[in-house]
C-alpha cells in the first residue's frame, strides 16, 4: 500500500515533511529518491523543522553527511543527512556506517538513499518524489516500519 501526497510548491513539500517528523522515532531510517530537483532536499528541511533543527539544512552531496541537533519531545536528539548522488559502490555507502550514524537517540534521512538498496535493515521508510511537472510533485510513502499510523498523509 502506498500513500500519496502531492505538493504544488516548496512551502507544502516543507509542510509534508514536518508532518512526516510526527511520525519518526530514534533510530528510523528514511529512504528518499527522486530525480535531481524534484524535492529531496525540501522534504528533509521540512522533516528538520518538525523535529526542531535550528541550523540552516542544506544538502549534503559533497560532504555526505550532515548531523544537525534536534529539540523535540519524541526523543530524537540528532538528524543525520545523507545524501549519496556521489557515491560509486556499495562498499563506499557501507563504509559510511549508517548504522553507528543512527545511534538510540537519532534517525537519519537519505537522499538517493534507493543508491544503497541491499544495504538497509528491514523497517526503513521508503518515500519518493515523483516530478509531475514544472511546478507539482507527488510525495509517495512506499514502505513505512510496522505499526505506524501515519493518518493525514492522503487527506491532504
């Protein structure tokens, strides 16, 4: 089952992002893939935001991973962003530890994340951005950990 949201402009591709964070919890991973300009970095702002990172979110492809502070009530202490358009291999995503980066009290997003399939634990986020055209973006949530509610993604 997937669940869709479409986005017309940055400010509501940011709003689903912030509802998205809602549903987050310490140590979730979220996949995100899309074609360059389509919204990756925009989702995770807006993810940031929910989760209550004060610093600037940019996208991390030339450093790969960028960890900003978060001051929110759900237990989430840390963001983690990744962002592997750079990459070449598996063995080069394996070795940036995804694992230690997502420590008890963080989660981390991942841009081009569909780059380390094979790589992820079962219970990832898997979410898409689908450019529709110029100006419209569907925001589909593929695969969400068990037990999720994640209510309002459709209705909106």
């Amino acid at each position: 089952m997937s669940l869709t949201r479409r986005s017309s402009e940055i400010s509501e591709t940011h709003d689903a992002g912030s509802l998205f964070a809602t549903w987050l919890a310490p140590r979730d991973i979220v996949v995100v893939s899309g074609p360059l300009g389509a919204g990756k970095t925009a989702l995770t702002q807006g993810v940031a935001r929910g989760l209550g990172v004060r610093d600037r979110v940019t996208s991390p492809t030339f450093t790969l991973v960028r960890e900003h502070e978060c001051d929110t009530s759900s237990g989430i202490t840390h963001l983690h962003h990744a962002d592997l358009y750079r990459t070449n291999s598996l063995d080069e995503i394996e070795d940036l530890v995804f694992e230690e980066l997502v420590e008890p009290s963080g989660v981390a997003v991942i841009e081009w994340g569909e780059m380390g399939d094979g790589l992820w634990p079962a219970g990832v986020w898997r979410v898409e951005i689908r450019v529709i055209d110029d100006d419209l973006r569907d925001i589909i949530i593929h695969e969400t950990p068990p037990g999720r509610d994640v209510t309002g993604w459709d209705a909106q």
